[in-house]
C-alpha cells in the first residue's frame, strides 16, 4: 500500500434471522477478491458513519431496513493489493424480507456450517465471532461438592460456552468430573474449554501436557483449551490439534500476544471491580473498548459483569460477557 494510504473503509453486516441462521453472499468474479462467499455490506463513503453507511447498504443490496445494530468487530487487513477496515456489526432487528437487488446469490447458513464456504481471509475473525455465543461462562471449583449442580444451572440458562476452571482439584477427580460435564455438554450442544492450570496428570497441568506430547493420550473430551495469561505469555505458537483456544489477557500487549499466538478469542479483565480480585485497579469500560479497538479478535469482557452487562460490552465492541456468579 502507498505510503500514507488509509486504508478502505467498509461497513459490514453478521445479519440473523429468528432462527439464528446468518446471511451471506456470493461476490462477483470480477470484484476485488471475487468468487468468495462474504458478508453483506459495502464501502462507507465520504461523510458517512458507519453506522450510516451499512444501513444505506443493506437497503441497496437487500431491501432491509436496520431497526439496531450492534459493534461485533473491527478488523484491518492488509491484502497484497490493499488494506482495509472492517466494521463489522450484529444485525438481528431488522423490517423485510431478504432478497437480491443486485444479483448476487444468497444463502441463509448455520453458524456451524460458515466454515464450509471459501471466505476472503479477512473474513476469518468475523466467521469466529459470528461463530460464538454473548455469554462465557467460568465453572469455577470454590465447592466441588456443587461442581456438577452449577454445571447444569449454566446449562440449564442455554450458555453454549463454558470454561472448567478446576485448579484445586486433583487429576484423579478432574477427569472423572470432565467425563461427566463433557457428557452433559454434549447433550446440550455447548462446548467445553479447560483453564490451562487445571492439573491433568499428578506431575503437572494440562499446559505441560500439551508441550510434552502427553496431550496426545486425549485424557479428556474438551472443545478448547483456555490459557491463563502467564501460560499464553510463554508460548510463541498455538498448540497443535487443539479445535478451539481462548485466552485472558489484561492489557493490549497480552492481547497483540494472543493474537500472534493464533488464539482464537479472549476475555479482557477485570472490567469492573471484582470480589475475588479487590486489590486489582479495573479496567473501566472507556478502556475496554480503546483495548478492544485495537483487537483482531473477538473479546470477553470479564470481571464484575452480571447479564445486563452485556449491552455495555456489545456497544464497546466487545463480543460479550464472561463471568462466573452471574450465570449461576
């Protein structure tokens, strides 16, 4: 890119529909990156807002009309002939009925089935946070005697994401609880992460095992692996096999780390003051979203959230909440 170029400036719509589906088109071969499936919206022109400019274009494109959208990501990407700035936004309110203006072809998809369709590369990110829930939630081992009774009040409220944060737990009883959670989850079509720290074997905790090759055995049944941000700080490349990765992070230069590390989401804390961590100076909201400005990523805003919390986390930016008493 020429020196001193600002980048394309593009809104972008994540349309669903009341059954959850997600709206995508086919662009045209003879467009700049043609022949991928992509995300409606357009380029926002001079004097326009984004906001101004995706409304404007999913009327042009699609004959819908915007009732609200919400912040779901910004992503900049540097194609071998361009940049551009991607704000993407949630779109579930909306009057009319979905049709092709200009000829492109139309599919409405599950979230599961967007990785199906050839995207262009700066897609990706938007793909995964179409691809994810509002709501994180932190099964954390205070009473392990309620461990399996929490477990399915988080399931019961329909959270589709959930971390097992087992740290004081031995192996030998975090593995017969996994077995049992991953049963359960299953079930209910949520997926299961583990916090990094959890001990897997007795020498030591599941991010050992990955490095040494012992994760291989696939002592448990997981979805992803969640690292703690020292676990995240000493790796300079994701593990390999491993279908999903989170990670926390407590400031820009963690979160630039997760990113090059190939996480595929995080959560940014504490945002608001915390009982656990009274001693630790939160975030705030203005700096979340100047953190989460600058993210590849979908983000989690964690730390003292409660469900109406969330609404504060979209308009920042951020991709949702993450907690651990809210959901119980």
């Amino acid at each position: 890119m020429p020196h001193g170029q600002k980048p394309l400036q593009v809104a972008v719509a994540v349309i669903k529909n009341a059954d959850g589906q997600i709206l995508i088109s086919l662009r045209d071969q003879a467009l700049h990156q043609g022949g991928f499936w992509e995300f409606p919206g357009g380029k926002i022109e001079s004097g326009e807002t984004p906001v101004q400019a995706l409304a404007r274009e999913l009327k042009e494109e699609l004959d819908i009309t915007v009732t609200r959208s919400t912040p779901l990501i910004n992503i900049v990407h540097q194609y071998p002939d361009k940049q551009v700035q991607l704000h993407v936004f949630l779109v579930e309110d909306f009057s009319g009925i979905a049709k092709s203006c200009e000829g492109q072809p139309l599919k409405w998809v599950t979230a599961e089935d967007l990785t199906h369709f050839s995207f262009p590369a700066a897609n990706q990110a938007i793909i995964t946070a179409a691809s994810l829930p509002p709501y994180y939630a932190i099964l954390d081992d205070a009473n392990e005697a309620l461990l399996l009774e929490n477990l399915q009040k988080i399931l019961d409220r329909g959270i589709k994401l959930i971390q097992a944060r087992l740290k004081r737990l031995s192996a030998e009883t975090v593995k017969v609880f996994m077995a049992q959670a991953g049963s359960l989850c299953k079930q209910q079509g949520a997926l299961l992460f583990i916090n990094s720290a959890v001990k897997l074997t007795e020498a030591g905790h599941v991010f050992n095992d990955l490095d040494s090759g012992l994760w291989e055995t696939r002592l448990i049944d997981i979805d992803g692996i969640h690292l703690t941000s020292s676990h995240l700080m000493a790796r300079n490349q994701r593990p390999e096999n491993i279908s999903w990765l989170s990670a926390s992070c407590h400031n820009l230069e963690e979160l630039q780390h997760a990113q090059q590390v190939g996480v595929d989401f995080v959560v940014l804390a504490p945002v608001l003051a915390t009982q656990t961590h009274s001693d630790v100076m939160p975030l705030g909201w203005e700096q979340f979203e100047s953190i989460v400005s600058k993210a590849q990523i979908p983000v989690y805003a964690l730390g003292g959230m409660n469900e109406a919390c969330l609404m504060m986390a979209r308009e920042a930016g951020g991709q949702g909440i993450s907690a651990i008493r809210a959901f119980l």
